[in-house]
C-alpha cells in the first residue's frame, strides 16, 4: 500500500511535468492493473484512462515481446488533437501523459522518461516498505504426520464381519 507521503510526492513530480512541459494537458500515474494511483487530468476521467492505458499496455508488451525488442519502456500514440505517451514507471506502475499537438515530442520524451524514473522509484520504494512491513510467512514445510491406519483384515474376517 502506498503511504498518503508518497502518493503526495507523485502528485507533486506530475504538477511539476506539467509546469516544464507547458502542452501536456493532463498526467496520470497508474499501476499496470488500471488503477489510479495520483493523476493531474483536469476534464479527462482518470479512472477511465488508466483502464484503457493498461488495455494498450498490455497490447504493447506484447508486441514488444513478439518482435523480440525486449521489455516495454514506452508507447506512443498521435491523434489529430494531440498525443497520448505512455512510460515504464518502476516495475508495476506507468505514467500516461496527455500533450496539444503542438508539443515539441524530443521535450516530451526527455521530461516523460524523467518524470517516470522518479515515479517509479517512489512507488517500487513503497511497495518495498510494504512487502518489508508484511509477516514473515513460514519457509519452512510443517513437519508430515502419518495418517492412523486401521488394522488390515483379510478377505475371510471381512466375509464374517458382514455374514453375522
């Protein structure tokens, strides 16, 4: 679980993208399940959007992976409106930006892996703390027990045992 600390430091680090990048018009952090973690999308619903960003990344990875260039670092998708860019942020999160159409797209790709670097490094410290924070689950097996066993009848004392 992320601490109120944390989701707060992710904020800040998407307000502080979108005062570099001046034509991003939205920021969201998101874990690769879908789900929001911090977002900055004024007139955009950030649950939506992080629902369709994990459906596109899944989509991504796999043709990542299909065409053998390795793990997914970033997606990129050029509307007539706009851009949608998409970054690796940490092991399970992403960062999603929305950007004008006019964006210089090298100063969106440079703040963009930037700005998920740090993200990343928040929530994988988070989720470290948490994992650290969470009871030792046993690693050794419980020692095995016999089952009792009834005594061994032959055929001859099973035939009396129902004949009587």
């Amino acid at each position: 679980m992320v601490s109120a600390h944390d989701l707060d430091a992710v904020l800040d680090e998407l307000r502080r993208l979108r005062t570099r990048v001046p034509q991003l018009t939205g920021a969201l952090a998101a874990g690769i399940d879908g789900l929001v973690v911090a977002h900055d999308t004024p007139g955009v619903d950030p649950e939506g959007l992080a629902a369709l960003t994990a459906a596109s990344l899944g989509v991504a990875v796999r043709v990542a992976d299909a065409t053998g260039n390795g793990g997914f670092r970033e997606l990129l998708v050029r509307g007539e409106g706009g851009y949608v860019a998409t970054y690796a942020a940490g092991r399970t999160a992403v960062l999603t930006l929305l950007a004008q159409d006019r964006v210089n797209v090298g100063r969106l790709h440079l703040e963009g892996r930037r700005a998920a670097a740090r993200v990343g490094d928040v929530l994988d410290a988070a989720e470290a703390a948490a994992e650290a924070a969470r009871p030792a689950t046993r690693t050794t097996p419980a020692p095995r027990t016999k089952p009792t066993r009834a005594p061994r009848t032959t055929t001859a004392e099973a035939r009396t045992a129902t004949d009587s």
